[in-house]
C-alpha cells in the first residue's frame, strides 16, 4: 500500500510541478521524489525514485542503459523509445512503457511542434545511478 501512494504522490507533484529541462535539445529529468523503503520483494531496502521531464519538440536523451527497470508515463504529448536492435515504440499521452535494464536506448519527443511530459518510475539500490550516459 505504501508504494501504491508513492506512486500516486509522484504522479499528483508531477501534474503540479513547472516544466522542466531541456538544455541544447538533451531533456534531463527533474527528482519529484527520492525515499527509501523496506517490504519490497527480497526483503531488502530499496529507493524509489519518481522523477519528471519535459521535452521540447526534437529534444531528446543521452544514449544510456539503466541498471534496473524504469517505467516511463506520458503525461502530455507522445514519447519515442529507441532500443539498441529493436524497432523503435512510441507512447502518448495515458500510456506508459517500461524500459529494460543494461540495454542501450535514447528516447525522443519526434514532434514539430508538441511538448512531451513524462513521469518516470524506478526502485534501485540506495543512491543507484539512475543512467548510465554511454556518449
């Protein structure tokens, strides 16, 4: 139940917090929220992360890998996914993807003229790396 409200605290900031990122076209994520937990499967302790980020038309990540699974929502607009030997998968607004951990990706607002807003979800390690920039 604890992280169900996690969650939905880090969807509710999300909904109020200002625009984020976006310097020379590379978007970078905004930390909504940081807070460790215990009673996650494997009884270990775990951080849960719920960060933002805004992409203005063309902008786009770095290529990365992540160590663990990130869930990315779409809050406005529509986000490209491109995964090293997979074809690429967009979202729009109300869907969510979760992206694979230790596999190369770079995500994309492709749009000419829309803004994109995501909300993305991740349980690591505490102070895990959210990425790892591979260029």
């Amino acid at each position: 139940m604890r992280l169900i409200t996690l969650i939905s605290c880090g969807f509710s900031v999300t909904a109020l917090s200002a625009a984020a990122l976006a310097d020379g076209g590379v978007a970078k994520p905004n930390l909504a929220l940081k807070e460790i937990v215990e009673g996650l499967p494997g009884g270990s302790t775990s951080e849960v992360r719920v960060l933002t980020a805004s992409f203005k038309p063309g902008d786009k990540t770095v290529t990365h890998t992540h160590d663990y699974p990130v869930t990315v929502y779409v809050v406005e607009g529509a986000f490209t996914l491109e995964l090293k030997g997979r074809p690429p998968k967009t979202i729009k607004t109300g869907e969510a993807m979760v992206e694979p951990p230790n596999t190369e990706m770079t995500g994309y607002n492709r749009s000419a003229t829309d803004e994109t807003k995501v909300v993305i979800f991740y349980v690591s390690t505490p102070d895990g790396p959210f990425l790892k920039p591979l260029k």
